[in-house]
C-alpha cells in the first residue's frame, strides 16, 4: 500500500519515491505526497515528476486505483519498477486547498452545533469551495448560513493550533459529530485519521490541512443557493493569507 505522506504532514513540498508500476501514463510510487481527487471532496494536487535522468515531466491529475494512487503524467515516460524519482508539487494551489479546507472545517461545524446541519456535498478549488448542507429545518436558512460564516471568521481569527492524530476506529466513532457528511461512514480501516480543532470541531478526515486557523484568512461569500430540501450551497473564496501566517 502506498504511503501517503500528506496524511503524515501536509506541507511536504518535494519528496523522493521508488516506482512500483507503470500503465502508460500512469505512475505509481511507494510513496506520495500528491493529495489524489476528488478524495475528500478536493481537487486532484498538481506538479512535476523528476526522472532519473534529470528531466521533469508534469503531474497533471492524481486519482485512487483501489489502494494505490496513480500520477497522471501529461505523456507516457520510460520508467519502470524500481526507478527513484522526485515528485514536486503545485504548492502555491495545494496551499490554497488547505487553506480552503479549514475553513470548510470550522463553518461545517458551526452549522451542525448550532442546527444539527450534516454536509451533504462539497467541492475544493484552489480559487474557491462549496459546500451543501441538510438546513431543511431551518426557516430563514440564508440568514442562517450567512451567521455562521461571520461566526466561522471570528474562530478562525483566533489562531487555534490544528491536531491531527489516529484513533481506534471503535473508539474515533463513539465522539459525537466525528461524521458530518450526510449518510456516509469513514473508510472500513483499524485506525482513522483524525482532525481536530480543540474546542471547535472533531472529524475523521483524511485530507490536508492548515496547521493553524490563522492561516487561513476570512471567508468571503461569493453566493448562496437552494439547490433543494436538504441541498443549501453557499459558495465561498478567501481573503489573501493574513501576514506572518506560517506557510511551512
């Protein structure tokens, strides 16, 4: 199985992997930083592939096959199992994901403490995120949405430390509200990854994030929608990285 060092620490920009097969254009490593899409409802981290000749090769989608990942290249490359090589990502767009996807963290979260509201869809871009939740209870729902994005800013402001640990499957599930997503359980494995925002928010989650809410900015909402009973989508970007935020 491959190693999936983003899990292991979301700000490896460069890392070196041993090649386990080739399908063309697909490269499959022993090792990988490349955050695959849409997993965990984020776009697909983009870069290069240093060969052992020294040429580069670009990274353009990185996909789940089964248990492996697959680098998608923009062309077939000649290497085969065993060859070393170096994978550089887009950081500047991975950053902007993970940026994304904390602020998607704290806003999920006042939305289900303060209305019991499950997220039921979402997408990540490095410009921009979406997310759906199950408001269906909730008359003025846009007011609704709209609070918790002015409430989200202010926890973001204040700079909490974010934790990222393994629990028991067992155990990780016995925490309220470690399941936000709307009739969807976390992969069947031993142990889950878990991300916390101490005092904010709990979930399984297998994705990158910011190691602090203070990276992440403010919300901006660009729009928000009824897309049915159970589906209200606010669309959202953010603000420019606040100065002195660790990027590394």
């Amino acid at each position: 199985m491959v190693r999936l060092l983003y899990q292991e620490d979301s700000y490896v920009k460069e890392f070196e992997a041993t090649v386990t097969r080739v399908d063309q254009n697909k490269i499959y490593l022993d090792a990988t930083a490349f955050h695959p899409g849409p997993s965990g409802g984020l776009d697909a981290d983009t870069g290069l592939l240093v060969l052992p000749s020294g040429s580069t090769v670009k990274v353009v989608n990185v996909i789940e096959d089964g248990d492996d990942v697959a680098h998608i290249t923009e062309a077939p490359v000649q290497l085969s199992p065993g060859d070393k090589v170096k994978g550089v990502l887009d950081w500047e767009r991975r950053y902007s994901m993970m940026r994304l996807h904390t602020a998607s963290h704290v806003l999920a979260a006042v939305l289900y403490n303060k209305y019991g509201a499950k997220i039921t869809g979402g997408h990540i871009k490095p410009d921009e995120a979406q997310d759906d939740f199950d408001l269906s209870g909730v008359e003025n729902w846009r007011q609704a949405i709209l609070t918790a994005v002015d409430e989200a800013n202010n926890v973001l402001s204040r700079c909490i430390d974010v934790k990222v640990y393994w629990l028991e499957r067992d155990r990780a599930l016995q925490i309220p509200g470690i399941v936000k997503l709307a009739g969807r359980l976390p992969p069947a494995v031993d142990k889950l990854r878990i991300v916390e925002i101490p005092g904010v928010d709990i979930q399984a989650d297998g994705a990158p994030h910011v190691k602090n809410t203070c990276e992440v900015g403010h919300i901006e909402v660009v729009s928000v929608e009824n897309r049915g009973k159970t589906r209200k989508r606010v669309y959202y970007r953010l603000s420019q990285v606040p100065a002195g935020a660790r990027t590394a």
